[in-house]
C-alpha cells in the first residue's frame, strides 16, 4: 500500500513564519511600552492632584499653604546638627495619614534629627507613601542621595528616609531661603531675618490657574543621579542661592528654576554643572508635571520658553513666580 508523504514546513518556510513574528512582535512592542507609560503618567497626574486637594484643605483649615519647612535654626544655628520637618510632614492628616502624622508628632517634642533616633518613628518615615512617588521613576524606596542627619553632625551616622518624587515650587531661580523666593513655598523661619513666613492663597497675584505649585523630579535621569526629593524633611537648612549646597537643605523639598525642565548635569556656562538637581525633571518623555494652585495637573514640555538669570520674562519663570504680574502665554 502505497503511503501519502505528510505536508509540513520546508526550512524556507520556518525561517520566513519566525521572521514575521519577529517583525510583529517589533511593532507591537513599543505600542506596548507607550500604552504602559500613557497609564503611568495619568496616575502620576493623580498623585498630583491628591498633593493638590491636601494642600488646600490644609489651607483651609489654616488660611495659608505650609512653609518649605519648620523648627529652622536662626542666627548661624549648627547646619551640620539638626533636621527639620516639611511641607510633606505637615500634610499627612489632610492625606489620610493621620496615624502617621500622631507617631511622628512633629516639634512635639521631636525634631526631624530626634525622630529618626527613635525606632517606631523611624519606622514611619522609612514606609513609603505611594502617592509621593512617579510610576515612571525607578529610583530607591529609601533616598541614598539624600539622607537625614541624626544630631550628632557625622554625615556616616546619617539615615535614609522615605523617597519622594514631588516637590515644593520655591523660586524661578536658584532654591532661596532668604528674600528671593517668589513660588508659594517659603521659608517657615527666615533663617537670615528671624522671621515667619507663608503664603496664603491672596498672595498669588497672578491667579492659581497661571501658577505652578508642585513639580516632579526623577532620580536618574540621562544617567545623572539627581536624587529626586525627600517626604518629612531635610538635612539642615542651606540652599543654592547663598549656600550652594546641592546635598543638603532645602533642595530636599522643593525645586527651582534656574534650570531647564529635564536638566541631568552640564548645562553650559549659565548655570553650574550640577544646578539640573536642583531643577524639576521626570521620566516622562518630552517633560514634567506640574501641579497648578487651582488643583489642576499640567504636562510642561521640557522646550517650554525659558531663559536663565536676570528678569522675569519667559514662560517657565512666569509659571513659577506666584506675582510676576505678566501674561503667561501659551505652553
């Protein structure tokens, strides 16, 4: 009896059918990978918003937004020996982290370089908030690059705290403890002048919709570790302006914008080489988020109108200064 030959796949054949699925699986992959970061950016627009939402029911319940940071050390306090609570500390009730906020029970009596001797509160400020970080950043749940001292001025004994990667607007410029922040989030203690300082929703001149508020800032970014930010605090209280400092102090929570969005290191002879940490960046390609005063969450390209140094007169410093008294123009 006679057998019929069983139809199959020549080599030839093979070879094209792998081919193909390679080149489908070529196409579809970065459909695929757009498709993943579209659902991470709109759940960081969400983070945002939430920061948003606490930050004015905190105004609410205060009449004014809270201060970078408190329990400042005045006249030339030891900025190698203490740590103060933040803008992210205060908010904790108002995000459903009362719990949190109780153990921490911020100045009562504790300071920041107290608390983190003390193992439950420890344990409070090493636990992530998820709301504080990007999806699309992939840096270190505790921030290794920027740490928190304990009291004793030796930066080996230094802790890890929560990272964030969410901060403060405080200046269209250089971050400033002193007279030249124009953002919403001031100094809580004038370190230079003994003075306190908020600001409060009449003091945004140019209206909240033309005002940014909150910005991101990855923690790697072109292979530049920028360190992202910080949630309870900071390590002293220098900033770039007078102390030029970029490990330490208020760079920790809030940003500046002497820089570019999206800015990693050399920046040219405008600015200085590591002035991109200070700056707002993500990993979100083309640009950044930013959080408005009204609430609402802004995608800002990172080729948004912006020039270093001297008057306010670009779209970017306009944005970033709460009463500059300009149109802001399109972005």
């Amino acid at each position: 009896m006679k057998t019929t030959p069983r139809a199959g796949f020549t080599l030839v054949e093979l070879l094209v059918v792998i081919a193909i699925i390679g080149v489908l699986i070529a196409l579809l992959l970065p459909a695929v990978q757009q498709a993943r970061e579209a659902a991470r950016r709109m759940q960081c627009t969400n983070h945002l918003k939430q920061i948003g939402l606490s930050l004015h029911n905190y105004h609410d319940t205060f009449g004014a937004f809270p201060a970078i940071s408190y329990d400042h050390e005045v006249n030339g306090g030891d900025e190698r020996k203490h740590a103060s609570w933040s803008w992210g500390t205060l908010i904790l009730p108002q995000m459903e982290q009362g719990a949190a906020y109780d153990i921490l029970a911020p100045s009562q009596p504790d300071r920041l370089h107290e608390a983190v001797n003390k193992p439950a509160k420890l344990a409070v400020l090493q636990t992530p908030i998820t709301i504080w970080r990007c999806p699309s950043d992939t840096g270190p749940t505790l921030n290794t690059h920027l740490t928190i001292n304990n009291g004793s001025g030796d930066q080996s004994k230094d802790v890890q705290i929560a990272t964030a990667n969410y901060l403060g607007v405080n200046t269209n410029g250089d971050i400033d403890r002193s007279k030249h922040h124009n953002g919403i989030f001031v100094p809580g203690t004038n370190v230079q002048g003994n003075s306190r300082m908020v600001v409060a929703m009449h003091q945004i001149l140019d209206g909240t919709s033309n005002t940014a508020m909150v910005g991101e800032r990855a923690w790697m970014l072109s292979g530049e570790e920028l360190g992202a930010g910080l949630v309870y605090g900071h390590t002293g209280n220098e900033d770039i302006e007078n102390s030029h400092n970029y490990l330490d102090g208020f760079i920790a929570v809030v940003g500046g914008g002497k820089t570019h969005i999206n800015t990693s290191d050399t920046c040219g002879a405008s600015c200085n080489d590591v002035d991109g940490r200070q700056g707002f960046s993500s990993n979100h390609p083309g640009g950044a988020q930013f959080m408005f005063a009204d609430g609402s969450v802004h995608f800002l390209s990172e080729n948004i109108d912006d020039n270093f140094g001297g008057a306010t007169d670009t779209t970017y410093e306009r944005l970033l200064d709460r009463a500059d008294g300009q149109p802001v123009g399109n972005y």
